[in-house]
C-alpha cells in the first residue's frame, strides 16, 4: 500500500511506501480520513511511474500532459573538453 500526497491540481507532490497497509496507519497515528483530504491511499503506483509522469485526479492516475521524458544524450564530452581547450589556447595566446 502506497500513501500518496495530492495537490489541488492532482500533482503527486511525496509517496510513502507503507509496508503493512492499516497497520501502518495506526502504528503513525494517522487520522485515515484526514489523510484522504490531502491524498490518497492507493494498492498499487503505475508500472513506469515517476516524478512529475502521473497526476491523481478523482481517484484515477492520469498521464500528466506536460511530462517530457528524459532523452538518451549522445554527448561525446572528450570533444567538448577538447574544444574548449582549443578555445582558451587561442584566447592565451591572442589570436
């Protein structure tokens, strides 16, 4: 069982994993349907969630539309470090 916190606009803002569901709830003290004012006590996440991929609204996960995904960088930084070199040589040396 996940407790998860919801904004207004169904922004998932913090997750917490509780291991043994009601048992946990009782053992922080936690009013249940106070809780539920502020968030939502689900079974299960999504399989591919993460940060800022998902929304909360009326009881339902919903893909947030403005999720960009990470992409994979094709970033050959032994040329970028060798460009820079280049450039403060030519800078020190004033041309």
């Amino acid at each position: 069982m996940y407790y998860i916190e919801v904004s207004e606009n169904g922004k998932i803002t913090d997750v917490l994993y509780m291991t043994n569901g009601i048992k946990d709830i009782e053992y922080l003290g936690w009013d249940r349907e106070e809780k539920e004012k502020s968030g939502a006590f689900v079974e299960t996440l999504p399989e591919d969630y993460s940060d800022n991929k998902y929304l909360y609204i009326d009881g339902e996960f919903v893909l947030n539309p403005d999720y960009v995904p990470l992409e994979d960088e094709n970033v050959d930084y032994d040329e970028i470090a060798l460009d820079h070199e280049f450039r403060i040589s030519i800078l020190e040396l004033g041309v």
